[in-house]
C-alpha cells in the first residue's frame, strides 16, 4: 500500500474527518506513487465519492470559508477504495470516475477503449469546416468520442463511427444512445469492408512506436487497449495503411489524422501521393498534431 492511504476502517478516519484533512492524505498517497497531478486526482476521486461538485468540494474544504462537510460513513470505504485503485493500482483517474468530458460531451469511460484526449478534440476542430450534408466517418472511434462530439456540434453531418474492437463499438453505442445521438456504428478493420459512401475520414489511429513501451505511464501501459496504441516499429504501421486505403476511394474529399510528435512530416509525405493540398494542424503544446489531406 502506498504511503498515506487511509487503510483502517477502524481508525480516526472512519469515524468521519474533514475534507481538507482527506485531500490532504489521499494527495500524499497519490504523489508517492508517481502519480503527475495528485492534488488533483484526489479532487476529483474525493468529489465523485460524496457526489458533489468539485466546486462544492473546494467550499468545503476551508479555502473559501469551511463548511460542514464531513467524510464519514460508507464514503470513507469507498474512498479508500479509490485511492488504493489510483495510488496502487494506477488505474486511471477516468476509468475509476466512470466518465470523460470531451468538447460539450460526457462520455463513459473504461477499459474497453482508450480515454479521449484533448488533443483529439483538433479532429473535431477540422470537421467543423465542413460542407453541410457530408458523410462523415472515425476509423477507429474507440468510445465514439470524435463522432458523437462532431455530431452534437454539427448535427446536418451523417456521421459514423468504425472500430475493430467489439467491445469498444459497444462501449461507443452505449454513450451514443445515452447522449442520444444519431451515428451510425461498423465493426471494420480501417477501412476495409467499409461502403464507399463517406465524403471525410477522420482517425485518431494507433501510432505509438513498438520500442517505446517503457516510456509510457503505467496507468497507459496496464490500463489501456494496446490494440489502440502501438502500430510497429516507427509507429506509421496503421498511419501508413490508412492513408493508402483513403486515396484508393475517388470519393474520400478530406482525410484527417491524428499522429504523434514527430510524425506529421512522414504522414504528410505519404498523404501527398493521393491528395492535392496537405497541412498540418498544431494543438495547445505547438505539436503538429493533426494531418489533413484535401481533394478539390
């Protein structure tokens, strides 16, 4: 057990103590496991376990005044259980909430499918521009994130979303008709077996180099598909199939993907051979982030 979790059903802090004092000890936990955002993470795993707001949670925890708020009763147990989950287990904070806001949404989150990204939310950002009436595809949509964000924002789109994961397909109709959005859902390896019907494809595919494992945070590393990360050596197995498929389809106007630092110059190279005009799009750290590929 990491240092500082609350172990004891039987201790003070079973008997009830105060927000502040349970932040405090959670944080302590949690940053002794490595965890980047400690504070944070018990916030938000301590305002899901009493059902309140995180701004209520701040009120509460003296910084703005006090109040009465206590941990007690059957939070304490749970609590625990969440910071044993974060701290031990370094189960993503998302996973263990059940939920991940992304652009206007609330989506349900497990391991079936990776955690959206705000980075992804670029993806959304290009197929904003769109002409109204397009059919719009995600290849490889995972939770449904970018189709369901795109189709709430632009609700004149056919949009679809494709995985090859039956579960994460229905981790995807699950939040689509739970925020009760029309989109289409096709079980397909990229995008073979998928009609020649869609006017845009976006993608936020694999691109995780193969020899990079080690590097990565172990809540990505136990926690998350590794189907939906990792794609070969130089990361640009499934990048470079995709793009392939893409310019094989007259039809197919714009191609967007997602790709990891360092890889739009390669994308962007292999994307000329089937489409006229290709940029890139930076995210909020200045990282070409975002591909795109355009035919007239």
């Amino acid at each position: 057990m990491a240092p500082g979790t609350p172990t004891s059903s039987t201790g003070p802090f079973a008997r009830g103590t105060s927000v502040r004092d349970a932040l405090d000890g959670a944080t302590t936990a949690i940053a002794a496991a490595g965890c980047e955002t400690p504070r944070l993470d018990a916030e938000l795993l301590l305002a899901h376990a009493l059902d309140v707001s995180r701004e209520q949670l701040f009120m509460a925890s003296g910084r703005e005044g006090g109040g009465e708020m206590k941990v007690e009763g059957p939070v304490v147990r749970t609590f625990q259980d969440f910071v044993r989950r974060r701290s031990v287990l370094r189960e993503p904070v998302a996973y263990i909430l059940g939920s991940r806001h992304f652009r206007h949404i609330e989506l349900a989150a497990d391991s079936r499918a990776l955690i959206p990204r705000p980075e992804t939310e670029l993806l959304v950002e290009v197929a904003l521009m769109l002409p109204r009436g397009w059919a719009v595809l995600d290849v490889g949509t995972g939770s449904g994130a970018v189709a369901l964000a795109l189709k709430d924002e632009r609700p004149d789109l056919r949009v679809a979303g494709s995985d090859l994961s039956p579960q994460a397909l229905a981790l995807a109709r699950e939040n689509g008709e739970r925020l009760d959005l029309e989109v289409d859902w096709l079980e397909a390896d990229l995008l073979q077996g998928v009609p020649e019907e869609f006017d845009a494809i976006l993608s936020n595919p694999p691109y995780v180099r193969d020899g990079d494992r080690a590097t990565l945070a172990p809540e990505i590393l136990r926690h998350e598909p590794s189907s939906a990360l990792f794609s070969g050596a130089n990361g640009l197995d499934a990048i470079r199939l995709l793009i392939d498929q893409a310019a094989m389809r007259p039809g197919v106007r714009l191609l967007a993907l997602e790709v990891g630092d360092g890889q739009a110059s390669v994308a962007g190279e292999l994307m000329r051979a089937g489409f006229a005009r290709v940029h890139a799009e930076r995210d909020l750290a200045g990282i070409e982030r975002v591909v795109v590929g355009e035919r007239p």
